[in-house]
C-alpha cells in the first residue's frame, strides 16, 4: 500500500477556544483527500507530551521541537495566512513555512483575501510610481502577503478545504475542479 503524503497543518488556530475543533475538521478533510494530517493543536506520536508543570518557557521549548520534528516528517505545508493580530499572519505560521522551504517541503497558503497587501492595508496609501507607499514612505509588496511566504508557496483564495483539494491535484490524489 502507498503511504499518504502527510500534511503539517500550520496556523494560529491554536489559539483560539475552539482551536481544537478546527484541527479536528483540518484532519478529517486531510483524510477526506487522501493525505495523513499533523495538526500541531493535536499533537501527534512523532512528539513529545508538553510538560506545563516545567514552566512556560519549558513547554515552548517542547512545543518548538514538535513542531520542527512534524515538519521534518510532512510532505508538504498547508498554511492559514490570513490576519493575525494585526494585518499580517501569524508570525510563528510565517516561521514555519520558511522552514518547510528549507527542508524543501511543498507549501500552500490559504486567505480569505488574496488583493494585494496596498489594497488590504487599513491606512492612508499612496502611489509613487512603481510604488504603492504607506504614509511612513515604506512601500508595499505586490503580492497578497509578504514575497518571502507568496513566492515559495501556492497562495489559495479560500479556506483550507480549497487549499487541500489543490493539494491533492497537484499529489495526484484528485482531480482539480
């Protein structure tokens, strides 16, 4: 029998009060198209049991080492790049998908919004040709998020089941729609 390609799910679902819930639909769709999930909120036999009753700096440290040691085990990344606390993602997300790409992972990106970053941005803009420009000077990527995670990964407009059916086309799992 062939092994499943093994997706690491990454996101800030973790810390939300339903974080579990989401990982749990995150698995199941992984199953649904044929690959084996990792969700980080889940744990999974390839870590170790975080030890909270060490200290918080004890359990990052454990948590840290799952999370590299699912990467080093997944085939690919399927990441929730939308807002975080801000306008941007989730920075541990961000993380670990620059890590994936060194370990030459295949990545995905999913968003609710894939307009580029000057569109999406809260403040006032600017142009100055070829540059879209916020009121600091600074001038905004072209992409729908920072070139360092949309040029490496597939960037999807949807959620994490449209992600992961594009995923399993391009594995060869399904047919693209």
């Amino acid at each position: 029998m062939k092994k499943k390609p093994v997706v690491y799910i990454a996101g800030p679902e973790c810390f939300y009060p339903n974080g579990a819930e989401l990982a749990k639909e995150a698995l199941a769709l992984c199953e649904k198209y044929g690959f084996e999930g990792i969700s980080p909120a889940m744990g999974h036999p390839l870590g170790d049991e975080v030890d909270f009753s060490k200290g918080k700096a004890h359990a990052a440290r454990q948590i840290f080492n799952n999370n590299i040691r699912y990467i080093n085990h997944c085939d690919l990344v399927i990441a929730n790049l939308n807002n975080f606390r801000g306008w941007e993602p989730d920075g541990g997300t961000c993380f670990e998908m620059g890590y994936a790409y060194t370990q030459d992972k295949k990545l995905y990106g999913f968003m609710d919004d894939t307009r580029p970053c000057y569109e999406k941005y809260i403040g006032a803009v600017h142009y100055d040709a070829p540059f879209w420009r916020d009121d600091n000077g600074a001038f905004f990527e072209s992409g729908a998020c920072n070139l360092m995670i949309s040029g490496p990964a597939q960037i999807i407009q949807g959620t994490f089941e449209d992600a992961i059916k594009k995923a399993a086309a391009d594995f060869g799992l399904q047919e693209e729609e």
